[in-house]
C-alpha cells in the first residue's frame, strides 16, 4: 500500500515536473497559468489532468483540436512515480526517503529539458551538487570522501573531455551542464557509482543514435544528442538496480 500511495504521489509530482520543463525555457509561469493543451490553448478540465491515466483514456490525443500529445507527458509522470517507489524502498528513514525523492525527481527534470531543449541548467544542478554533499546525516551511503571524490572525478573527467574535443575539433562536442551534472550524481552516489553511470549513459545514447539512424534521422556529428538525459536515466538505473 506504502508504494501504491508513493506511486500515484510522485506520479503527480511528475506532472508538474512536465510543466516545469515545458514553460520554464520559454519564460513562462510555472503555477499562475492553468493548465492547456499547447496546441489548440483550450484549458484543461481534472478529467484531463490525471496522470498517466487521461493519456490513455484520450488515445494521447488532444480531447479538442485531436493534435497527438507528445510522450513526454506520461514518460515524466511515470518517471515522478518510479522516483517516489525508489525513495521509500531504497532510504532509512522520513529523511532519507526526502533526499532520494528530491535527488530522483530533479534528475527526471533536468532529463526532461535535456531532451527536449538541450539545456541543463545551473539553477538546478549546483544546488543538486550541495545538497548531495550535506545529506550524509540522511543517507548512511556513501560517506562523505566518496561523495566529494565522486563530484571532484565526475566535473573533471567531462569537463577534461569536453575541453578536450572542442581543441581538437574546434566546436564543442558536449555541452557545458554535463560535467556538472556528473558532478552532482557523484556528490550523491559517490565515486564508485560513476563507472556504471557513465557506461550505461553511453550505451543509452548510442542506442539512441542507432534508432534515429535507422529512421533517416542521423545523430551524432554536428547532430546533436541529449547527453545529459542519458545520464540522468542512467543515475536513475544505478540506483534502482545496484547495490549502495
């Protein structure tokens, strides 16, 4: 029942971190707006506002003007669920199952805007890179040196990487949050974890470039691919699967 209830909590919280991504880069209100379809401006009604749920009973279509919904809709909603079922699975504690939610849903965010804007913004990775090295009081795992080793290694190593191809190449081949979101997922899953973070990621994107080429759409190159996305998921996945 306890995860049932975190499900349907995070998946709304899911929601809103849909909202967020959708009208933040385009300097839009996050709550004094209501809610609308993008396409048509016709506000939507509760019916139309239940996670996952109006998705599929809509067919993931608009109600009114029939546009198809984009699937980031319900990928967030879901992704909000599964943080608050890793939050109260993987944690010791009220405390503890608040920093894994709060470090899972803004990974879901900032995979979000990755994705659809290729933008990591500082306004939420830097604040993800102190709160993973004060919540150690929070979460027994890992201690404190293998978080600060684990934020130092992940800044430098892509930050190393993307100097380090711009030089080479004379344009830049990774942008510039992905180092720091490296740095915040090991500031919270320390160094050990950024291995298999890294790995996964990387094989995550070049799956991703694999589909898009076999459907005429080439990645990769002067195309570029939402890295910071894939590692996100990947974070997500590491601390799903992997024992901390």
């Amino acid at each position: 029942m306890q995860q049932i209830f975190a499900f349907i909590t995070g998946s709304i919280v899911g929601s809103f971190l849909v909202l967020v991504a959708d009208r933040w880069p385009r300097g839009e209100d996050w709550v004094g707006t209501p809610s609308h379809c993008t396409a048509c401006g016709h506000r939507l009604g509760p019916a139309q506002m239940i996670p996952m749920v109006s998705y599929v009973l809509q067919a993931g279509r608009c109600v009114w003007c029939r546009v198809a919904l984009p699937a980031h809709l319900w990928l967030g909603e879901l992704g909000g669920g599964i943080v608050a079922v890793l939050a109260v699975t993987r944690s010791g504690g009220m405390a503890g199952t608040a920093a894994l939610a709060l470090f899972g849903w803004a990974l879901v965010l900032l995979a979000l805007l990755d994705a659809r804007h290729l933008w990591l913004p500082d306004r939420v990775t830097l604040p993800l890179i102190v709160l993973g090295l004060g919540v150690e009081s929070a979460l027994p795992w890992p201690d404190l040196s293998q978080r600060v080793l684990g934020c130092a290694l992940g800044w430098a190593a892509l930050e190393g990487l993307r100097r380090g191809y711009r030089w080479l190449r004379g344009r830049e081949g990774l942008g510039g949050g992905d180092p720091k979101l490296l740095a915040a997922i090991g500031a919270w899953l320390g160094i050990s974890a950024l291995p298999e973070v890294v790995l996964i990621a990387a094989i995550a994107g070049l799956g991703w470039a694999t589909v898009q080429a076999a459907r005429g759409r080439p990645a990769g190159g002067t195309a570029p691919i939402a890295f910071g996305t894939m590692l996100a998921l990947a974070a997500l996945i590491r601390l799903a699967a992997a024992p901390l």
